[in-house]
C-alpha cells in the first residue's frame, strides 16, 4: 500500500513537470475547432500550404517612420520549377490624391536590401510595388526559401480636419476625376490624430495567374493585397505606452530600453494589420469563445462603445446563422481612414473610419478644406446637425457590421477580391442588412437597405452610369462610381431575390453550407448559386435565371427603381422625408449636372455651370461661414469650387 501510494506521488510528481515543460499552445489566434479543421484539411488530399511570415517592426520618430525586417518562408507549391519568386509591396501600389493634399516624393516604402537563405539569389525592385527574387537555381516543386527583406517607411500624416463626414463625402466627389492609372489612397498605411495604422506594410507573395506572378493590378478600384492564406509572427517595437491592435493575439511584451517589444501570433489569415497609438482606448465584451475588443480615441468613446456592443451583436448573429468564427479575437478599430472608405477588413481586425466616431458638429467642421467644404457646412447649417444625429449612428452601425461580415465573405470564406470583387463584398453588404433585420425588425432592414446599399445604384444611374454586369474584374468597371453603384448598390439584392426564391429555411442552410464547403479555401463566383441549387435541386433553373439577372444582365432600373435624387435625399434633407416644392425642383435641375459630374456623358464639353446656378436661383459667390438657414443659392461657390477641383 504504502508503496502504490509513493509510486503515485512520483507518477504525479512526473506528469507535473511535464505539464509545466510544455510550450504555449502552438497557434494560440485559433479557436480549438479551427485548429482541428485546419489539421484536418492539411492531412487531406490538397493540403494547405501556408507562407509563414516572420516580421519585425520598429516604429520611430513619434510613429512617423518604421522599419520592416521580413523572412518569408515560401514553399514552391505551383507544381513546376521556379527561377523566380515575386513579391509586393501594396502600401506603394497607391499614391495619396485629394484636393490640398501633397504627394509624397517617392515610395510609401523604400526597399533597403534582400537576400536568401537554402539558395543564392538577388533581391531587387524593378518598380516600387514589386520586389523580384532572381534564384542562382531553380526552386523545385515542394522545396521551400526564404527569403529576407529590409524596408524602410514615411507614414503619409493625415490631417484631422481630413477625417470628417463632410470632407471625405467631398473626396469622394473629387476622386471621380481621378485617373485609371492612379489609384487612390485609402490611409491604410498613414498616421492621423495619433492613430498609426500599419496596413499593406509587409512585402507579400503576388498573386499568380496562368502567365505565372502578376506584376500589376489591372485598374484602380476594389481592394488591393493577396486573398491566400498565410501565417504570420511578428515582433513590434514601440514607444513605451502605445497600445497595439493586431489582427492574431499578443502573446508576449516585454521592456526594452525605454521601449516595448509586443510579439503577435496570427495563424490562416489572408491579410494582416495592426494599428497602434499612445492615446488608443479599449472596450471588450465576450461572445462565447471570443473576445471582441473595440479600440477608440478618447474623444470618441460613445460611438466606440456603439460599434464595440454592434461588432459583438453581428458576430452573434453571424457565428448563428453562417456557423462559427475562427479566431479567438476581434478588433474593431478606428482609422483615420481617407478616400472615402468605410472601413477596411483584415483577419481578425477590422478598422471603422473616423468620420463616423465624430459628433455631429465636427462632422461638418472641415476647416482649412477651403471654401467648397465652408459652403457646404453654411449651406447644410443647422438642420443638417439634427439630420446627422439620427444618420451618423445608423452608418456607424451599417459600415460596422459590414466589416465584420468580412470576417466570414473574404475571412473564413476565401474569395477572388480583384476577378470577382462581388463575391465578397455583394454579400458582406446583404449580411450587414440581414444584421439589421435580425436585431431591429424587417422595416427597419428596409430603410437602411435602401439608403445604405440602394442608393450606391442609385447615385451611379444619377451620375450617368449604365446599369451593366456585376461580375466582373474590378478593372474592367467604369471607375468607383459604377464598381460601388453594382457591386454595393445592386449585387446586395441578388442574394435577396435568392432568398424569396429558395425560402428562407433552405436559403439559410445554403449559406451554412457554402461556408462548411469553402471554409479556409476559396470560393468560386458561382459557389454560392451552386450550393443553393443542390439544396433545392427543384429550384436550380429558377436560381440560375437570377444569377443572369442580377449578375450579367441589365434590370436593375426594372428591378431596384428608376432613380430620384429627391427621393433619395428627401430623408436627408427634408421634413419626415418630404421636400418643398421648391427644393424638389432644384434637386431636379441638379441630375445634369450630376451626369457631367460623374464623367458618363459630354466628356470634355464641360458643365453649364452658369445655366445651372441661374436655375438654383444662385446669385454672386458670397462666403457663407457660420450656421443658421441658407439658400440653394449658396451652393455657387461651392459647385464652383467642385468644379475647379475636377478640371
Ligand atoms: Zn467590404
């Protein structure tokens, strides 16, 4: 007895301090069931060959410079030999563009210098967003290198009066004269109000297409950046007191010299960023396994709070009806985001722009944007100040759960972002509506449908657009007006029709299983139709003809309505929805303008500003600062400044 008992005592002793030697769990991002999913896909007949990449960052100079130190470990999965492996950099594959804004001299990022390691080779950068890796030899099928790189960066500085509601409403309007061949630039690789956002900032694999490693980005429009899989270690250095947002988790932080070293662990993620800042506040709630963190500016702290309590209510909602979420984290951080962007999705982070964390009155305030901003702050005055309360919060809370729905269209669900840019983002636009639905009623999912993604349609037919396909590249789309008008204004509502079709018990078990079929892989453009027909075999033709309909055809007048400028700013602008009659008038005689605006039609005639102004009762330019009621005669300096800013 006494001996069974010490033979216990020293089993016990034993298995203690084998627990104690084991390491931190290895990918510590993942919920158990990805990990075993991941595990599973692995050991099966196409296994998941993830690039591993190792970054260290140091950010210096107050957050206005960093280093980049890369080994990526690539393993030659293409099936034949490789005598060349090509990298990009897409922080550099944009340049910043707004009216008052200067362009930086040179790249966002410099390329220091490369090397390998297991292989001779030369690392250069034959243009700004592509670094080439010449291999001595050939790297066969199934061997791996790695590849080192050194880059060095200037974050663009984003002035605060940029960030506003109005002034980034303006941007848009301006960047529709912008140049095919010059992309616009969204601030993903920029500071601004103390916030350092890290986005686009790391040399990564180039997509390949049956011609092999794709150099270019064929057009302006959509996201840019790699859709594949990857996992990513980095260490960042930063001031001591700054706190850091990352997609993955911090594991470890650690003191040195006066600074901080953060290590991050990300497994299976198609992008990775991380924003960062001294003054970053944080808020977090649980949703079962995961931790949903909200990140803010001080100042900002009830519309952080309002996109922490959406975020976690549309995970809920989305882990219910789409099944579960693989990481353990989200972040939901806001970005001085420029441009006329949203928001912006990552793996396990996503970032809200500022504009919408602003309170009304400083939402207008666009100081130092010059007198097309004034005008229109004067013009839209007072009234706009009690418009904006109700409105600020339902964007906020649209373009949130948006983005979160990423976390499964283009996140877990894996998709083509530049040949079929509608596969995620028509989807994450129809999921953020059902959102609304599933917690404030089908009215109200009606409404905010028709001003959040409808309107998207409707101003591009205003402007003079076509309706036309929505699957395409998003290069071959006639500019950001036309990708924004179909891919989030009319593909949103092809799921819609699909689900009046198929019913909503197999409309749901269809997304459940697109996800199950495509999770951690990449979905076709007809993956979401195919799964539907083989649910309800019955209907199959029936959802095809839609598919045509919704993606290939020209219906969308027939189907989503003939557009109304005063229809549509009538909740805007007007009493309980309504417009005087002479308001309704002006808004009228605005839709030519608005064509020649949009660039459609008249190209290089030049718009009768003067019939125009004659027509909105517009007298001489005067300055109209301040607040209080105003005319339509106010808008002559600013469509005159507009103008200027296009020619
Ligand atoms: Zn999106």
């Amino acid at each position: 007895m006494q001996r069974s008992v010490a033979m216990l005592a020293l089993v016990g002793t034993l298995a203690a301090r084998s627990a104690l030697a084991q390491p931190a769990p290895a990918q510590p991002a993942l919920r158990p069931w990805a990990r075993a999913e991941l595990a599973r896909l692995s050991a099966g007949p196409s296994p998941l060959a993830m690039p591993r990449y190792d970054l260290a960052v140091s950010l210096a100079d107050a957050g206005r410079t960093v280093t980049v130190d890369e080994t990526l470990r690539y393993t030659n999965t293409t099936g034949a030999p490789l005598r060349e492996v090509i990298l990009r950099v897409y922080a550099n594959a944009t340049r910043p563009q707004a009216p008052g804004v200067q362009r930086p001299v040179g790249p966002a990022l410099r390329f220091v210098r490369g090397s390998c390691e297991g292989l001779a080779c030369v690392v250069s950068a034959p243009s700004d967003a592509v670094l080439a890796v010449q291999l001595a030899s050939p790297l066969a099928p199934g061997a791996a290198v790695s590849i080192r790189t050194r880059l060095e960066g200037t974050l663009l500085e984003i002035a605060a009066q940029r960030t506003g509601l109005l002034a980034q409403g303006l941007e848009s309007l301006s960047s529709l004269g912008a140049s095919h061949e010059d992309p616009g630039d969204y601030g993903l690789f920029a500071t601004g109000e103390g916030i350092v956002s890290l986005a686009n900032f790391y040399p990564v694999l180039a997509r390949r297409n049956a011609a092999g490693w794709e150099r270019s980005d064929h057009g302006s429009v959509g996201d840019f950046g790699t859709d594949d899989l990857a996992d990513i270690e980095a260490r960042f250095e930063l001031p001591e007191g700054y706190t850091l947002a990352t997609s993955g988790v911090t594991v470890r932080v650690e003191g040195v010299g006066g600074r901080r070293r953060h290590w991050v662990s990300a497994t299976a993620v198609r992008d990775f960023a991380a924003l960062c800042g001294a003054t970053l506040q944080h808020e977090s709630r649980r949703v079962g396994e995961v931790e949903v963190r909200a990140y803010y500016l001080p100042a900002h702290r009830a519309a952080g709070r309002q996109v922490l309590d959406t975020a976690a209510r549309a995970l809920a909602t989305f882990e219910q009806r789409f099944g579960p979420y693989p990481y353990t984290d989200l972040d939901v951080v806001e970005a001085p985001l420029v441009g006329g962007a949203g928001g912006v999705e990552f793996s396990g982070l996503v970032t809200v722009a500022s504009m919408f964390y602003r309170p009304p009155n400083e939402a207008l305030s666009t100081s130092n944007q010059g007198g097309l901003a004034g005008a229109l702050g004067g013009l839209l005055g007072g009234q706009a100040n009690h418009t904006l309360d109700a409105m600020l919060p339902a964007m906020l809370e649209f373009v949130t759960a948006h983005e979160v729905a990423h976390q499964y269209w283009h996140g877990l669900v894996g998709s083509d972002s530049r040949d079929h840019p509608f596969i995620d983002e028509s989807l994450a636009q129809w999921s953020a509506a059902y959102y609304i639905e599933a917690r404030h009623g089908a009215a109200r999912a009606q409404h905010e449908s028709n001003q959040q993604v409808r309107s998207n349609y409707q101003l591009m037919r205003l402007m003079g657009h076509p309706d036309g396909p929505v699957d395409r590249p998003a290069g071959r789309f006639d500019g950001s007006l036309s990708y924004a008008g179909l891919v989030y204004g009319k593909g949103p509502f092809y799921y819609s029709a699909l689900r009046r079709e198929a019913g909503d018990a197999a409309f749901f078990r269809a997304l459940r299983r697109y996800v199950d079929t495509y999770r951690f892989r990449t979905a076709p453009s007809q993956g979401f139709v195919d799964v539907l027909s083989a649910e309800v075999p019955a209907r199959a033709a029936r959802f095809q003809a839609l598919r045509r309909r919704w993606l290939e055809e020209a219906h969308g007048d027939d189907d989503l309505g003939r557009p109304d400028l005063a229809e549509m700013l009538g909740p805007m602008l007007g009493q309980n929805g309504q417009l005087d009659p002479e308001t309704r008038q002006a808004l009228q005689q605005l839709g030519p303008l608005l064509q020649q605006l949009g660039g459609a039609q008249g190209a290089g005639a030049g718009p009768d500003l003067g019939g125009i102004l004659r027509a909105l009762g517009g007298g001489a330019p005067r300055p109209s600062q301040g607040s209080g009621s105003h005319g339509m005669g106010d808008l002559a300096p600013m469509l005159q400044d507009l103008l200027q800013g296009l020619q």
